[in-house]
C-alpha cells in the first residue's frame, strides 16, 4: 500500500475560521480523503511554511 505526506497552506483568513471554529479536522476531512480513496492515518498542525500536515496511504 502506498503511503503519502500532504501538505497544506492555511491563509491567515484560513486560520481565523480554524480558531473561530473549533472541530476535529481530521474528522471534518476523513470523507474527502475516503472518496479520493485514501484513509488518513495521521493529522498535525505545524508552525512555519506549511500548516497542516497529513500522513495517508492508498486504500
């Protein structure tokens, strides 16, 4: 199977509708990834050029 790291840049107007809106992310995007045919493994956010990390692999 496999397995690949996505990397995704949140805007500054992105961050504000994140801390507006507080939900699990992960949970949130898990039937994006589904239909793309992928199963997320793992979700992060990070600090510096990109934002959000996630860790999936090919179902």
């Amino acid at each position: 199977m496999s397995k690949y790291l996505g990397t995704i840049n949140v805007t500054p107007e992105g961050f504000k509708g994140i801390v507006g809106n507080p939900q699990n992310r992960q949970e949130v995007n898990t039937p994006l990834f589904n239909s793309l045919g992928f199963e997320i493994e793992h979700y992060w956010f990070g600090v510096g050029e990109n934002n959000i990390y996630s860790f999936r692999r090919n179902r």
